[in-house]
C-alpha cells in the first residue's frame, strides 16, 4: 500500500474538482523524477494515463497502487504542474553485499544464498527477507535443529545500496531416545528401524556408522510409507503402518516416537497370470521371467524386480512406453494372492537426443562416449542398462541415473544424469610378517586427469625387503575412440629369500574395444634386470638359473579382457576375464612364452529375503614355455594377498636337488568367497574365503596349497578396508605362513 502522503497533492487536486468540475487540467505530459528499475516506457504502461485528456485523479491513485506493487519503491508521490504530470520515487535500495554468520560455515556464501532465496542485487524488501528467515529455518528444522533465532542487521553503503547481515544462530537437534512400534509382534524392533530415517539413538550413537537418533522431521511421514513396503516385503499384504507420533521435550530436546501397526496375515502367492494389449512377445518367455511364482511367499519387492525384468524383455524390443501394471486379488481367508499383469505396449520408439547433466568437471564427451545407444538408434532397454554401468565402472560419479523423457509417440530422449565424485586416491597398506617386517605402500593416482576421463599415477612400495617405483598413464578412449593407451616406466628393488632383484623397465600398451565388455590390447615391454646379494653361497649354486650382469627382456604382449561388472570398487553382479600371452625373444637376452588367465564372477543372493549375501569365485592360471634363457625371477610363485592368502608372499615355489627355490612353469590358484552384510546400517560386511594354489615346475599339481579364513571389509570415511585373518590348512615343515593381513585406501 502506498503512504497516505503520497495521496496529499491529488486530493487537493479532488477538491478542485468538487468545487470546480470543470477547471481539472489537460494532461499535456507525464514525468518521473527518481525512477532507476523501471524504463519510462514500462512506467507508461504501468501508469495508464492518457495524455490531452483531463487528469483522472481516481486513475492516478490506481497507478500509485501499480508502481507499489512492483516492490521496487519506499514512497510515491504525484504533482502536477501547467498540465505536466510528475511522479516522484523514493527507491528501496538494492543488496550490494550478503554475509551470512553462523549458517553454511566451509561452504560458498553465493550458493547457500541462492539456497535461502536471496543474492547480491536484489532490492532489499523486508518482505523477502521474512521469507528468508522462515526458508533457513525451515532448512535447519529439515536437518534436525530446532529453536534457531536469526536476526538481520543492514548497513547503508550508499543512498541506492546497503550491505545485509544475517546472524543465524542455529538451534539444537532433537535426539530420539526412544522409539515405540505398538502391534510390531512378528518383525523385530530392528528389522523395522532398519528402514527408517528416524531412529532410536544407538548407544554408540556418537561414532560413525551407527545411529546418532537425530530427528529429521521432513521424513517422518516418508518412514511410514517405507516400514509397510518392508512389511509387504515379508509377505504381510495387508499392513497398515500409522503415521509416527512425536512426544519432545524441548528442555532437553529429546523425543519419544511411536508407531501403530496392524501386521495381517504372510500371504503366499496363489497364480500369476501376463495380460497384453498386444501380443509382440510370447507370454511364456515372460513367465520364464518371473521370480515371484505360485507357492511362493508374497514379496513386493520380487513384485517390482519381475515388472523391471519384463519391461526390460520387451524394451529390447523397442518398445519404450511399455507399461505394467500389477494387480492383486487377495484372499483373507486362506491369505493367498493372485497376480496379474496388465502390459500395455504402446508404439516402438527411436532415441531422440542424449541430454547430460551434473558433470561439472567430467567433458561431456568422456560420458557421452560410454552412452550405447545414440540419437536415431532403436530403443532398448538392455543398452540402457549396459550405459548405467559402463558409467558406473568409470569410478567418477557416485551417481548415475539415466531416465528418460518421452518426447512424441515414437521418440524418446535420454536424460544422463551423474553426481561426481573425488576421483583422486591415495591409496596405502600396512602389514608386518616376521620375515618381511612392515610393509608399506603409498599411490598418489587419479583416475580422471582434467575430467579427460585419463588416468595417471605414481606409486610407492617400501618394506626390509621391497622398494619400488612406478609411474603410469592411461588412456581408454584416444581421441574418443574405441582405442586405448597406456605407458608406463618402473624401478624395482626386491629382496627374495635368496638374492635382490634389481629392475628397471618401461611398456607401452595399445587397446581397442569390442562389443560392449571386450577390449583387446597389445603391448611392448622392455626391462633390463640384474639379480646381485646372493645369500651365503647361494650364487654358485644358483648359476644355471641366471645370467651374471645386466640382461635384458624385450616382449610382445597381445591380451583379451571382459568385464561385464556393476560397480568399481565392490562389484554385486557380473564377471571380470582376462589372458594375455608373453613371447620375450623379439631382442633382448630372455626367450620364453608366458600364458597367464585370471577372472571372477560376483552373485548377489538377492532372492534370500532376510540375507544379504555376495559370492565371489576368483581363479588365475598361468604356464611358461622355455624357448632359451628363463631366469628365475621369471616364473612363477605363490603367496600373499593376490595369490594364496595365508602364506607369505612368494614363498610357495619348487625347488631343486640342491634346495634352491627355483620357482615353477605352471601354477594355478582361485578362490571361493562369501561376503555377508553385517549392518543393514552400515557399510561392513564379514567374508569367509577358502583358497587353493597349485605350482610345479613340470606340471600342475606338483605342490599344492589351501587356507581358509575371515575377512572384514569396511567402506570407511577413509576408503575401503579390509582385515584378512588367513589361516593355512595344509602347511608343510619349512612354508612361511601369514595370519594377518591388512590394507586401506583413501579419496581426496
């Protein structure tokens, strides 16, 4: 509203015109005096005031009105003169400065504005700034603090601009202490509470990974709707879950939450029946489908992974719109269900436009490049999958959602969103065995050197034994191609049981991708060695095992891979293959043929209801054929992390007449892992592996080896880490054993 001041001259103007209706004057002009936000031209239409026609003080009013509403202007006032019509503004000033105290410390101040609604430039409006107050409240109640006061202070900097203070002074957070689940009898207290974002305060609530029981009011009533979808999950069809009732204390600022549940009856599954609009597959390959079948316990979950894997058979097709809609006719009676799918398959769809979003370091190109489907192509869903973990696999984003924005009846564009994450690492380890004393190691990589999507890095192996140096580059897409290039330059320093390796060497590597999950690559090698401090007298007995001096290997290394994996660090799904073969001979002093496969598969036991459970079969084999000189840091040997956990490194090997460790030409190892989930809160997970080596010198089976153990697996603040506790099943007099192993990673 504007000031009745401001109305002081035109109602001078109305008593004219009451006592004289014919002496108001022509309005000849229109002036404003002080208008800086508004162009006259937009102030003319705002004003609507017509020029040769008597002044219409009722007009002039509704135009004050108009400029107040703008939000640009203090005061307002109107005179006429000779029939020149003026408008006088006082203008608020605008926000030449922002600081925020108290609220987003570390963070960009321009971000947490923008976040609260309010930036540098913005006219200052006291309205504004009570939506401000009322946004950062809302913000800190969101994160669980309550009882915020936030005051302002403005300070004038010139008459059209002032510099905005905001003192926040943030509130304290509400603890749950306890939380009541009333007619929870058949799922337990922690089963529920496992799927709620507000929980009871574990007793270690202060450290990491547990819960600090913080309450976060937004998602009170999301956790409802999450503890019945895990009800439905158990089968329980029919549960009904109350909104949670909050009890706070705000002396003490805890609270006591409780939640009212109505379990029903397990349904069990009684027939599923596929109902299409239009038949463009066979209804058998569906149900070949189907995870959740008749005589099975009613899971929604299984409900929503059977509807993704249909949709998924039938978007191979191109078919993008293709909707499934699940129905349920319930029997209380005997607490069965029936299921029927209704699929309705719309039109085949072409790809319209790949849009990427998120990167703000990664080059478009570099996602766009791992993208399997482009603008023209037909829509499939499969491909779209192989993209998500193709993204995935990089290690760059914590998150990659593709979706997908239906354009037309045929057409459809794919919305590739990612979240990055730090993709530079400094990874090391730690351990201490008797014979090796403490070993350490320290990498300085990143995996996406500029966002090129190149990964370099320098490494660092330092133990009594060990002190090596590497430094590599790689480069997976040359020029956005499906070819690869790598280099790499090293020194190495190895102590053995007997002697010290010395080694300096460099490779070059050229890859090409095929398919999806093929790349092929072919590289050269080149490595000048020297094998010096023979222990005691073990240099004559070793003499028909190596050359005296410098000797050098000149390789070709042709290699295969396959990785069809879902994740980088810890895959759930999928399976990892590689083999190269060796031919040294191409110059140099050393001439043989080195074979060596290794590979993995990965299972997620996502069927098991209550088990979260991963198996892992890990396996290598390698075979050296002797065309010339082999030395004897060429063969193999068994051992360690990598190999046999439970034994030192390298210290499995044949040995000759004399007892000399002359390593082996054929050698074989693998594992079988089984990774259970031992926090439905916290990234760890318990393993239990067994693993088995072979090594023999003219054969496999010469020597054989198992061991068994435990191992915990921890995504910490710092990384990935793992506990090995390795136990050797087999050892024989004179094998050096291990019975504890460790190593840790962390991102910058």
């Amino acid at each position: 509203m504007h000031k009745p001041s401001s109305l002081l001259p035109l109602c001078a103007l109305a008593g004219c015109a009451l006592a004289q209706p014919l002496t108001l004057p022509i309005i000849r002009g229109i002036d404003y005096e002080g208008l800086v936000y508004i162009s006259p031209a937009v102030a003319n239409e705002i004003a609507n005031i017509k020029i040769g026609e008597p002044l219409d003080v009722e007009q002039v009013n509704h135009s004050i009105i108009d400029f107040h509403r703008q939000g640009y202007f203090q005061d307002i006032w109107v005179s006429e003169e000779n029939g020149i019509l003026t408008f006088h503004f006082k203008e608020k000033p605008s926000i030449a400065a922002i600081e925020i105290e108290g609220y987003g410390i570390g963070t960009d101040k321009d971000a947490i504005a923008k976040e609260i609604g309010i930036k540098k430039g913005d006219v200052f409006d006291t309205y504004k700034l009570e939506n401000v107050k009322k946004k950062i409240t809302s913000i800190l109640e969101a994160k669980g603090y309550y009882d915020t006061v936030i005051e302002t202070e403005t300070e004038e900097i010139n008459e059209r601009a002032i510099k905005l203070t905001i003192l926040v002074n943030q509130g304290e957070e509400i603890i749950i202490t306890k939380v009541h689940y009333r007619g929870a009898e058949n799922l337990s207290a922690s089963k529920i509470e496992s799927v709620m974002l507000n929980r009871e305060e574990d007793w270690l609530g202060w450290m990491w990974g547990f819960n600090d029981g913080k309450l976060h009011a937004n998602e009170l009533e999301n956790d409802s709707r999450r503890v019945r979808d895990y009800y439905m999950r158990k089968g329980y069809l029919d549960a009904q879950v109350s909104p949670p009732l909050l009890s706070a204390n705000f002396d003490s600022y805890t609270a006591e939450m409780s939640l009212d549940i109505s379990e029903g009856n397990i349904y069990s599954v009684r027939d599923v029946s596929i109902e299409m609009d239009t038949a463009v597959i066979d209804e058998e390959e569906l149900h070949d489908l189907l995870s959740l079948v008749p005589g099975k316990r009613f899971n929604i979950e299984t409900v929503r992974k059977d509807i993704e894997r249909m949709k998924e058979k039938i978007g191979d097709l191109g078919y993008a719109f293709a909707r499934i809609d699940p129905q349920f006719d319930s029997d209380k009676d005997d607490a069965t269900v029936s299921i029927r799918y209704k699929i309705t398959t719309g039109n085949q769809a072409k790809i319209g436009d790949v849009i990427i979003s998120g990167n703000t370091r990664t080059l478009d190109r570099v996602i766009r490049r791992e993208i399997a489907l482009s603008p023209g192509d037909l829509y499939q869903t499969s491909r779209i999958k192989i993209s998500r973990n193709s993204l995935r696999q990089l290690g760059f984003f914590d998150k990659v959602e593709i979706d997908e924005r239906r354009v037309d009846e045929e057409t459809v564009d794919l919305l590739v969103s990612v979240s990055e994450t730090h993709t530079g690492e400094v990874l090391f380890g730690i351990g201490y065995g008797s014979y090796d004393g403490i070993l350490g190691n320290i990498s300085l990589r990143e995996r996406n050197v500029f966002g090129s999507g190149m990964t370099g890095g320098i490494y660092l192996d330092k133990s009594r034994r060990e002190l090596s140096y590497r430094v590599d580059l790689y480069n997976p897409r040359v020029f956005d191609s499906r070819y690869s290039l790598a280099t790499e330059v090293y020194r190495r320093e190895y102590t053995t049981y007997d002697y010290t390796e010395n080694s300096t060497g460099a490779a070059i590597t050229v890859g090409r991708r095929f398919f999806d999950f093929v790349h092929a690559t072919l590289g050269y090698s080149y490595v000048q060695t020297e094998l010096t401090n023979f222990v005691g007298n073990l240099a004559e007995i070793y003499r028909p095992y190596f050359r005296d001096g410098l000797y050098s290997k000149s390789s070709i290394i042709p290699g295969l891979s396959y990785d069809s994996t879902d994740d980088y660090y810890f895959p759930r799904n999928g399976m990892s293959l590689s083999a190269f073969v060796e031919f040294a001979g191409v110059g140099g002093d050393e001439q043989f043929v080195k074979y060596y496969t290794r590979g993995a598969a990965y299972t997620n036991l996502d069927f098991l209801d209550d088990w979260d459970v991963i198996f892992r079969l890990k396996g290598r084999a390698g075979v050296i054929s002797e065309t010339g000189y082999l030395p004897i840091n060429e063969k193999f040997y068994l051992g360690g992390m990598s190999t046999l956990r439970g034994y030192r490194s390298s210290s499995i090997t044949p040995f000759d007449p004399n007892g000399v460790r002359i390593g082996g030409k054929y050698t074989a190892s693998g594992s079988l892992e089984a990774s259970f989930g031992l926090f439905e809160t916290v990234q760890m997970r318990l393993t239990g592996f067994l693993d088995f080596g072979t090594i023999g010198q003219d054969g496999f089976g010469e020597i054989n080896r198992y061991s068994t153990g435990l191992g915990i697996e921890w995504v910490s603040p710092l990384g990935p880490i793992n506990f090995i506790f390795p136990y050797a099943l087999n050892y024989k007099p004179g094998d050096k054993t291990s019975r504890f192993e460790f190593n840790m990673g962390t991102r910058f």
